[in-house]
C-alpha cells in the first residue's frame, strides 16, 4: 500500500527517471537527474525495498561508519519531489536508482502506483547510449514516444525499435498501456570515451528536458565542467595518432550527414533557451526548493579529470554503432 502523507499536493507534476546500468552509458542520465535533486534540494519521500528487485550478489549493499556507528546502505531507487518556482511554478517527481535486477513488471507498476497517487501527468525517463559520435561535436539527443499523439504534439519521434530493452523501454511501454503520457530521452556518448562522467552528454540531457517541459534549469558548474572534460578528452585523443584520425573520421561523416539539414529547428530552440534564461535572470529566481524542506540528499560532485585514456578505435569489422539495446541512438 501506498501512503504519501508527507507530501502535500502538487503542482502540474512531471516524473524524470533515471536508472544507473546498462541503460545509462558514462552515468550521463542518472547524473543529470542527481544534478536535479542537488540543485533543487529534494527530499526523499519514499524508497522502493531493496529485497524485492535486487540482487546483491550483483549491486552489492555499502558498509560506512556515520558518527562511530556501522551503517549500510541498500541499492534501491528513491522517489524525492522538487517544485521549481517562477511564473508557472511546478513540481518534479524525481526517481532515481539502479536498474534492478528482477521482477521489472512489479518494479514498474509500483512506480507507476505513485505516478497515479501524485497526479503526475507526464513521465521522462532519461538514458544514454554509446554512438558513433565525435566527442567534439554537440550530443546528440533523441526523443522518443510509443504514443502518437504525444509524438505530434511534442515533436518527438514515435519508436520503431525492436529488440533487447532495458528497464527505460519497459517503464516506458508500462506508462503506455497504462494510459500514462511517456517520453525517453536518449543521449548518444562516444563508445571510445565512455567512462563516466561524461557531463556533455549530462548538459545535453538537462537542456533538452528544459525545452520538453519549459522550465529553467540551474545548471551550475556543469557548463564548465563540460568544456573541461572536451579539453581532456582533446589532449587524450591528441596522444595517440590512430584515435585522433578516428574521431576526424566520425567528425566529417557527422557533418556531412547534417549538412544538408541546416538545423533551423534546432537553431530556434537555442534561441528560445537563451530568452529563457535572460529573462529569468533579470526577473525572479526560477531555482526550486523541495516542498517540504531539508538539506536533500549528498551529491558526489565528479571532477573532470582523472579519466582513464580514450579506448582505440574498432577494426573495420567490427560493428560499434549501436546503443546498449542494440540500437541507433532513436530507441525507445
């Protein structure tokens, strides 16, 4: 049984999921929904039980010492709330945690329980894949939806993908024949430099997510810390002959396949970020808090140096195009 007491009612509220795993490839999605939770300082209403999803020969359990005493933390998924004020001030419904590792229909109808119970009238959920993409070029984000309507409605692409899924295809078809309105968001990340962080492909996911729901987005040091990393991965890749003719490679097949778009689109989106946040600066704080107070959850801030050397490019053969489904960077 569900029981929210602690939460009072909320505002136009929208869930953003995010699973660590397979579906989040350099932890850009679960990193971008714990930036989120930092920014805006959610608090942490409810905590799904790790001894029904997971198992811990797989997702190990974490001893530490709190204030001389053992403690350990279970991996599970934890549902905060954030409500991000402005003119149209509305709520967030984070869920955050680790794809878990059994009974996924059970996982999902339990998540979709509190979607009913807090009114959310929207879900989505966040993923990251690796591409054939140039780290040097903008990410590239997908939006995806297996509801027609909402394709139309919001630009967005209705999925084709068969084959292999993750715990984000299953939420997401689980939403559908729910009658709940469902989004992915998919970042594709360089398969050659997929150690997290990767807080580019972080950036990308936030402001895409930004336009789908129209809110403003504080975004912190993550700016510069993706300048940072794209000057690490530069120097790495400028290292070693044979990646760097690689990435020149993926740079020209990337703009010779936009070229002809000219991106209009995309262009008057940017512009319309950019109003966005100048008019918020000059006007009221659009930062958030959460609805019932706290300091929120820690948020581990990763530092863009110490990753490990970018891995050699494939050999011919070898087919490294696809996301962890198996797919182009449009999956579900």
């Amino acid at each position: 049984m569900i029981e929210l007491e602690g939460v009072p009612e909320l505002i136009d509220p929208v869930m953003v999921a995010a699973f660590e795993g397979w579906n989040d490839a350099g932890d850009a999605a679960s990193t971008a929904v714990a930036h989120l939770d930092r920014e805006w300082k959610g608090e942490v209403f409810a905590a799904l039980d790790a001894e029904d999803y997971y198992d811990f020969q797989v997702n190990r359990p974490t001893v530490f010492m709190d204030a001389g005493v053992r403690k350990v933390t279970w991996p599970t998924t934890r549902l905060s709330v954030v409500r991000v004020g402005g003119d149209k001030p509305r709520d967030l419904v984070l869920v955050r945690g680790i794809e878990p590792s059994m009974r996924w229909r059970s996982f999902c109808n339990e998540l979709l329980g509190f979607a009913h119970e807090l009114g959310v009238e929207l879900v989505v959920v966040l993923g990251a894949l690796l591409g054939d993409t140039p780290h040097t070029r903008p990410v590239p984000i997908s939006g995806t939806t297996s509801d027609p309507d909402l394709a139309r409605r919001m630009g967005l692409e209705e999925t084709r993908y068969e084959g292999p899924t993750g715990i984000v295809g299953i939420l997401q078809e689980a939403c559908t024949h729910a009658g709940v309105p469902a989004v992915s968001l998919w970042a594709a990340v360089p398969h050659y430099v997929s150690q997290p962080p990767n807080p580019k492909a972080t950036l990308a996911l936030l402001n895409r997510l930004e336009d789908l729901i129209d809110v403003r987005i504080p975004l912190g040091e993550l700016a510069e810390d993706a300048r940072a990393w794209q000057v690490g991965v530069d120097q790495l890749a400028a290292e070693d002959s044979e990646v760097s003719e690689y990435v020149q490679s993926l740079e020209e097949a990337r703009d010779t396949a936009e070229l002809p778009e000219a991106s209009g689109e995309a262009i008057a989106r940017e512009f319309e970020r950019y109003l966005r946040r100048r008019d918020g600066a000059s006007g009221p704080s659009a930062g958030g808090h959460a609805t019932d107070g706290g300091d929120g959850p820690s948020y581990r801030k990763d530092a863009p140096g110490g990753r490990a050397r970018p891995s050699r490019p494939p050999k011919p053969e070898t087919d490294t195009g696809t996301g962890p489904d198996g797919e182009e960077p449009s999956e579900e």
